[in-house]
C-alpha cells in the first residue's frame, strides 16, 4: 500500500496522511489524527482523491429506502456521505462521529438533523428500533471500527429496515466476514446486495478496494 503524501492545504500546510488513518493502533489515536486533518478533509478526499465511496452508498440508499425514510449516517465524519444522500433527496438524516472536530465540520452543511459524538463498537446513545437504515461510507476499514460495531447498528435499525456500508475488500479488516455470516445465520438480517469492488480513491490510494454491502434487519 502506498499512501498518498503530497498535497498540501495551500491554507494550512496539512494533509490527509491514509498511512496514518489505517496504521492507527486504537480510536483514540485515530480521534487525534481526524482531529489533525477535519479542515483540509473535504478538499482533500473529494478533490484530489476522488473519493467515490459516498456516492456509491448514496445510490443503493436510492435503490432500496423512500426518501422520508430516518437515516443514521455513523462515522459521519466531515458528512460527505450526508451530502450525497440529501442529493439524492432524503430528507432526515442524522450523523454520528468520534471526532467533535470533524462534527463541526459537518454541522456547517446544515444537512443532519442532529450530530451525535460517539464512538462505533460502543452502545451507543440510541433506542432499539430508532432508525429506517444506518449507513456507513469508509469507516469498516483498517485501523478503523471493528466488527463489534455491527451489533449495535442492528440495534438501533427497525425490524424491516437497511444497514448500508462500505467495506473495504483488497485487505478485509478482521472478523467482519465471521460475523456478517452469523448475523444472517442468526436469523437478525438478510443480504439485500453484494455490490461489486470498486476503487474508493482512484487517484489517491488506487490499491484500496471496497464494496457495498446491503442488509434488511429482521
């Protein structure tokens, strides 16, 4: 894997380091680097990486939930994810991220209808039931949220709702094919779509390899 190091914020000096963000040895380390690079993180991944994950998952979305349908955008981070969805035309969609610096971000789109701190693979601050889909676009990758995490947005999706995520496939993080098995086993979701690999940042990072995976919460 080559990481991209150039780049530099002509504003600031910084850069979006992915050697960093995937070398990342627990959250609170990743915390402190998205915290490092929230400024400079949309000009970065959506210009000269051309980062395609939101759009992709911002397109099955289309295919599968009404419009009206309640969102939970986790690891929301700066909301690209959130833009694409309400290009889309969804109307309530709420996001959740670790890192506050990277919810400031967000927040100045004025796209969610509420911004939540939390971190994935905690419980987090949600009833059972609360949301028609959560979604996720980059954040079930390498140094970043564990399989544990899946337990939990099962939770808080509706019986009948859609769990959609990205999930980087060139270097599978550990124990996510173990357990997206067992759920289904389990009986707690079925596979909706298996998308096909594509490059999340061609021209950034054009070994990183992910797909979209959609589930229904039973």
């Amino acid at each position: 894997m080559t990481a991209r190091r150039g780049g530099f914020s002509p504003v600031s000096g910084l850069h979006v380091d992915l050697a960093r963000l995937y070398g990342a040895r627990d959250l609170d380390e990743l915390r402190t680097e998205y915290e490092r690079i929230a400024s400079v993180y949309d000009h970065e991944l959506a210009g000269p990486m051309d980062y395609r994950s939101p759009t992709a998952v911002a397109t099955v979305c289309s295919r599968l939930l009404e419009r009206d349908a309640t969102i939970l955008d986790v690891g929301a981070g700066t909301g690209l994810l959130g833009a694409a969805l309400v290009e889309n035309g969804f109307t309530h969609v709420d996001g959740l991220d670790l890192s506050p610096a990277m919810l400031a971000e967000a927040a100045r789109k004025s796209i969610y209808g509420t911004l939540t701190e939390a971190r994935l693979g905690d419980s987090l601050p949600f009833g059972t039931g609360t949301y028609d889909a959560v979604v996720a676009s980059g954040v079930l990758t390498t140094g970043h949220a564990t399989a544990s995490c899946l337990d939990e947005l099962v939770r808080i999706t509706r019986q009948g709702g859609s769990v959609v995520f990205t999930l980087r496939s060139d270097r599978p993080p550990p124990g996510f094919d173990e357990e997206i098995v067992a759920f289904m086993e389990a009986g707690r979701w079925v596979l909706v779509e298996r998308g096909d690999e594509f490059q999340a940042m061609p021209t950034g990072e054009p070994d990183v390899l992910v797909r979209v995976w959609a589930f229904r919460v039973r």
